[in-house]
C-alpha cells in the first residue's frame, strides 16, 4: 500500500463573529449561547478521537485580508503561519495557527494540473471565517492540535464560483490529497451558513425549513445542490446565506456515500448555527501521482529554474524586500544607505550578501524572481541587458553579438 495523505471525515461548523466572542468571554454556561458550545463537543470528541494532522478549512473572508482591488474565485494559503485578524476591533487575543506548507502546495499544484485556477496567499491574517469556529474546537490558550490548511473563497462579489464549480473543486482535493506522497490525516472543514441575510430592507430574513432541507441534501444528494443558482440560495437561505455554496466543496471531497455521525441545528438571532460531523462510508482511496505532470522534463533544460512555490517559499522575504523597490522611498533609502536598508529589512546574511555583490546568477539559484531583479538593476543603474549577461556568465559585449540588434533597455526611467 504506497504512502499517502487521506481524508478522515469533514466537519461543518457556521463562522459567525459572535461564536468567537463567546468563547473569548467564557460563556458556555450562558443559556443563549449553551446550545452553539453543546453543538460542538462531539466535533471537539471526534477530533481528540481521529487526530487529524491537518484542518484542511474552506471559508471566506469578510472584506478584512482580501478586498476588491484583487478578488479571486479560490485563493489557496501557503504560508507557514495564520495570524488572527483585527477586523476594526482589534485582533482576537490567540494563538496563531500553523499551516502546512509542503502540503498546500502540492495541493495547490495538483489542483492546477486538474485544470483548477486558484490564487495562493501569504502573511495575510485570517478573519473570523476561519478563527471564529476553529477556536471553538481546541483549548484556549493552549497550542492548537493540528495543522491548517485556508481555502478561501470569494463569495461576496458577483459574478462568483457556482455551486457545480464549488462541488467539482472538492472533487479535484479529493483526488489531490490521495496524490500527496506523505501519511497524513486530513479533516475538511466547511465554514459559514446556513441561512441569514445582513444587509437590505430583508436584513434579518432567515429560512429553518431550507436549513434542514440542504442539509438533508448535502448529505444524500449534493449533485441536487449544483443545480441551483445563486438566486435560487439568496431566494431560500438569504443572500449572505448563499455563502453555503462552500460546503459543496467539502462535500465534493468526500465519497458518494457518507454517514453523518453528528447534526446541531440553532437559530438564536441573525444566522442560522449549524455543526456536524460525516465519515465516507467507503475508505478512502488513492489514485496515483499527477502533482508534477505538467513540469515533468522541465529538469532538463539546463540553466532553467521554473519558479514553483517551494521556490517561492524560500525565496518570499528577498523577494518581498526588492518587490519593494516600486516605492520611490525605498529606493531613497536604498541608494542613501545600502547596507542599513538591507539590515533593516530583516534579510539573512546570505541575501544581503548575494544583494551586495549583484549577483544576478546567485540571486535566481537562490529563489529570487528575475522580473524583481530587474527592479534592484534600475536602482543601481544598469540595464536588463547586464543582467541577462551575467546569467550567461558573458560580458554586455560578448552577450549583444548573440542578439540582432545591440540595444539596452530596463525598467527605469
């Protein structure tokens, strides 16, 4: 049986700000929120019982980390670490979580070669989506048990993934994460829902009988579910509740046949509380490796170094520090005082050290990016072609007789 990752069961938890506050403030005895705190012990049971290694958590962000002047479909986290968010109070005073980097990129590039566009982020802080139903499902103050893995997934700006879209993504994880050449556990996590509407002279709208009707479905007849469109979702479970279209995706993750081994249902205000928890009722299988089919060969071409994440993970804080030089102050400082800035910027010794000899070559062996590379030259007050040279190990003059015409150009002005 060859080594591999697999999923274990999916939870489904609603994200509401208000759960995280209630934790926060200790009121599980409190009898408004008593039911919303009941509802998630047997999560809390069967996750001290399965030990996953990884929370793979589908959600959306609430115009706190992600706003409109960029707004993807699916963006996938990748990063090492998931601060909490301040979304106009103040963060949340917790921990933050550890993501699992090697495997969301294997995830990421698995599900790109299934022909899924997604959008991959970094050192950007998680809003209550993720942190408001995961904090109810660990001890406070205490590091937390697993790993997580954020897909989030722009549902507030039209036109946005349908819900077919959302159920065959959960199909491509699925098939991902049985490619994934490392035992470990993963858990599906589906946040937000069900029914509630937040905005509009229908604020307040609410719907309990579609509640348990798309439960009932999600669990024995999903493909039902992608038929709708999203006026059909806004129509029965108010135009936030639409948001649900995300359980499709962890639905789409696990088998034709599941059991539901927990439901809660509560409505005590503005949405809809729900949390269960669901097994396949065939194991999961494995299905081969096809993460790296695309770059396959691509090894050989020799001086080629394809800029994949694992190389952007290495190379993200050099990145970051020449990204910046698009800043017309970081320049100033640069060109003022090179070794102060580069001090400042947090670099390790080795980057300052392949900044300050320019070392074009080095800097891409290293995991820089040429087109930031390019900026650094136009500071310093070369052009793209001495670069390019020195890639090839030649003079400017000896690389322009390899060109039809000896021109010299780069970014600056």
């Amino acid at each position: 049986m060859p080594t591999m990752a697999r999923i274990i069961g999916a939870i489904a938890t609603s994200h509401t700000p208000t759960i995280g506050f209630a934790r926060d403030r200790k009121l599980s005895n409190d009898p408004v929120w008593r039911p919303i705190f009941e509802g998630c012990k047997p999560i809390r049971q069967w996750l001290d019982d399965r030990k996953p290694d990884v929370l793979l958590t589908i959600y959306n962000d609430h115009i706190t980390s992600f706003f409109f002047d960029h707004y993807s479909a699916f963006a996938l986290g990748v990063g090492e670490t998931y601060l909490p968010a301040d979304e106009g109070g103040g963060a949340r005073n917790i921990l933050p979580l550890a993501g699992h980097a090697p495997l969301a990129r294997g995830l990421g590039t698995s599900l790109m070669a299934d022909e899924f566009d997604l959008s991959f982020f970094r050192d950007k802080p998680l809003d209550h989506g993720c942190f408001s139903p995961l904090s109810m499902l660990a001890d406070a103050g205490q590091a937390w048990p697993w790993k997580i893995l954020p897909l989030q997934v722009g549902v507030l700006q039209f036109p946005i993934p349908t819900a077919r879209r959302c159920y065959r993504l959960g199909q491509a994880l699925r098939r991902a994460i049985a490619a994934y050449p490392e035992d470990l556990k993963v858990a599906i996590v589906a946040t937000g829902g069900l029914s509630h509407q937040v905005h509009g002279e229908r604020c307040g709208f609410n719907n309990t009988a579609w509640d348990h009707e798309f439960m009932d479905r999600l669990e024995a007849d999903p493909e039902s579910l992608t038929r709708l469109t999203h006026a059909d979702y806004a129509e029965r479970g108010g135009m936030e509740g639409s948001e649900i279209i995300m359980w499709l995706i962890m639905r789409g993750a696990m088998g034709e046949k599941i059991n539901r081994l927990h439901g809660s249902y509560y409505l005590p205000s503005m949405t809809a509380i729900a949390t269960a928890v669901w097994e396949d009722a065939v194991p999961h299988e494995h299905v081969g490796n096809f993460v790296d089919v695309q770059l396959a060969g691509a090894e050989r071409l020799e001086g080629t170094y394809p800029y994949t994440l694992e190389r952007s993970a290495k190379g993200h804080r050099l990145n970051r520090f020449l990204h910046d030089f698009v800043l017309p102050e970081q320049r100033e400082r640069f060109r003022t005082d090179e070794a102060a800035t580069l001090a400042a910027a947090g670099l390790t010794a080795e980057e300052q050290d392949l900044v300050k000899r320019r070392d074009w070559r080095g800097l891409i062996h290293y995991g820089a990016i040429f087109f930031v590379l390019e900026k650094l030259a136009a500071v310093v007050g070369v052009s793209n072609l001495h670069v390019y040279a020195a890639m090839r190990g030649q003079s400017l003059e000896e690389f322009q007789q390899t060109r039809n015409a000896a021109i010299q150009y780069g970014v600056s002005r």
